[in-house]
C-alpha cells in the first residue's frame, strides 16, 4: 500500500525494494535530481542516499527502509563532487573497489 513522507532538508538511505514518487519539491540521487512527477525505483538489497535541499513530499512503497542519514555515514557529498570533476575533465575512468562498495552506484554518477 503506497505511504507518504515528508522529507525535510539532510540525507536519507533508502533500502530496497522501494519506488518513490516526488509528490512536492525534489531530492539529489544517483547523480541527478528527481522533481514533483518523477519516481525512483530501487530494487532489493540495494541501498540508495538521498539528498533532499528543501521541502520533499513522497508516494510510494517502501518495502525495505527509509530512515535519516547523518553526513558522516554517506559519500553522496564527496561522490557528487568527484564525479562533476570527473565530468569537467572529461577522459576514461576505470572504478575498481571491493564487492559491494558501490562502484555501481558511483558510476551512475558519472553519466
């Protein structure tokens, strides 16, 4: 049964399965920005950081977790800010890590 949630500014991890609908306002995820209309699906085992800025409301279903983050505990910052280096300069990257360190997910944030 779909649930509302009101967002407000900081981070939230979001643990799949889940698929989240912007009702109002917006958050940052995987390298790009979800505004009102736009819906993220996150299958499960998987875990997604979500930056909201302002107010956020959204719909769905959330079958894993939605719960608040504090910023020591997520990368999305750093991640956000390495990839649009990354981008400005342009070039091949090779992303190499640990089974389930996020490699995936970063390089989401490259495209």
């Amino acid at each position: 049964m779909p649930q509302c949630r009101q967002l407000g500014r900081g981070l939230y991890r979001v643990r799949g399965p889940a698929r989240l609908r912007v009702t109002k306002g917006g958050f940052y995820a995987l390298g790009r920005v979800f505004k009102e209309g736009d819906t993220l699906v996150i299958p499960r085992d998987i875990v997604v950081c979500l930056e909201v800025v302002g107010e956020c409301v959204v719909e769905g279903v959330i079958a894993g977790a939605l719960e608040e983050a504090r910023p020591e505990e997520e990368v999305i910052g750093e991640w956000r800010r390495l990839a649009e280096e990354i981008v400005s300069r342009g070039g091949r990257v090779l992303v190499v890590g640990e089974v389930d360190s996020g490699k995936t997910t970063f390089s989401t944030f490259i495209l």
